[in-house]
C-alpha cells in the first residue's frame, strides 16, 4: 500500500510472515538484547525488510543500526525509513540524487486514544478535522506528522514537535499539505510547505512524505 504513494526512485518491502522473527546481523542484535517479544518482532521484521530493499539498490547484507534518536543509520548515499504497527510493517529506500529524504508511516485506522488530539493536534487542525465525516482523520494525521519527522530530521537533524507542524488535509485528493512553524534556516529547510500523500486501507491508514532531491 504504501508503494503506491512514493516515486519509481524509492524502493519499498514490505514484511511477510517470516520476517517478524528472521535472524538479524550482530549490528541490528546488539540493539535489542533487552527487548520484550513485541519490540523484538517489530524492530526484526524492520530490519528485514530494510535490508531486503537496501538489496535491490546495491547494499546487501547492511546492518541498519541506530543513531542517537533511535534513527535508522543507512549507507552512504541512501536515505530510507521504516515504519510498524500491529500487522504491519515496511521500509522504503532511495538514492539520494534521486530523493533527499522520505517519510512513510502505518497507523491502526480509527479514531486517537482520548486526550492524544490535543497533544499532537494544533487548534486550527482541530477545527478542521471537526468538519470532516469519519472518526480516522485524527490517527491520519498523527501518522503524517510520524512521516513528516522521519524526513525532517536526517535533514534538519533538529527535533520537530507535534505541534511543530501545521496539517491540511485534502480527502479527496488523497494528499496533505503541511506548514513548518518552527524557526529554521531556509537554507536549511527550503521545503515549507511540504507535501505528502496518504491512502485509508480497512483496518490501516497510510503516510508518505518525499522531499525532492532538488529545491522546489
């Protein structure tokens, strides 16, 4: 699902059955000694399925450690992202001629747990996804912020809060638009707005955020 939402440049997997308890390089292991069952199976099948993508662009057998965020480290020259929920689970990878950075996010469709709206929500995306029919607009949203961070940061390589940044959403158009409201260097961040697209399955919402490898 996700694919359909990114350029022909990235490359994207997405989990199978096995990958949730294939083996991992000593790298990837050491991240996770500690990890309870649930964390193990998601950060293996991650791992997976970023290696598996890492493959098709020339890097086989590369172990996606971590950085001080809990980011993804990938090859010289690659920019990618990973992303699991319940069921569910993906990485994408591009070159970076091709693509500066990508998000991509997964979310249980349905409504936020209470409370999370107004921690991640700004009030002017409250008020619009008041006016919008269907309770799932809320968890879209959340999962375009997860997007728009997982691309922010390798860039910017500064924290970005929910709040941070200011979503419209197109429901028609399968597309968002999204406004930086922290201060930053244009030279830094030149891709403001920044667009991404989405895509509602039955029991899952998807997010995709590219930011283009040249200045709009």
């Amino acid at each position: 699902m996700i694919a359909s939402l990114l350029p022909d440049a990235v490359v994207t997997v997405e989990a199978g059955d096995a990958d949730w308890t294939a083996p991992l390089l000593p790298g990837e292991e050491a991240l996770i000694t500690r990890a309870v069952e649930k964390r193990r199976r998601e950060f293996t099948a991650g791992r997976t399925c970023a290696r598996r993508a890492l493959a098709r662009l020339g890097w086989p057998d590369f172990a996606v450690v971590a950085g001080p965020r809990r980011e993804p480290l990938w090859p010289p020259g690659i920019v990618g992202a990973i992303t699991h929920c319940p069921g569910y689970c993906a990485a994408a990878v591009a070159r970076v001629q091709d693509v500066r950075a990508l998000g991509i996010d997964a979310e249980v469709r349905g409504p936020l747990p209470n409370g999370v709206g107004d921690m991640v929500c700004t009030p002017d995306e409250l008020r619009r996804m008041q006016a919008m029919p269907g309770d799932h607009w809320g968890t879209l949203l959340f999962s375009a912020k997860e997007s728009i961070y997982k691309a922010w940061y390798p860039v910017a390589e500064r924290w970005l809060d929910y709040k941070d940044a200011d979503l419209a959403i197109e429901p028609d158009e399968g597309r968002f638009r999204a406004r930086i409201l922290l201060a930053v260097e244009p030279e830094v961040w030149p891709w403001n707005p920044l667009e991404g697209r989405f895509a509602l399955g039955p029991e899952r919402v998807y997010t995709a955020v590219v930011v283009p490898a040249e200045e709009a």
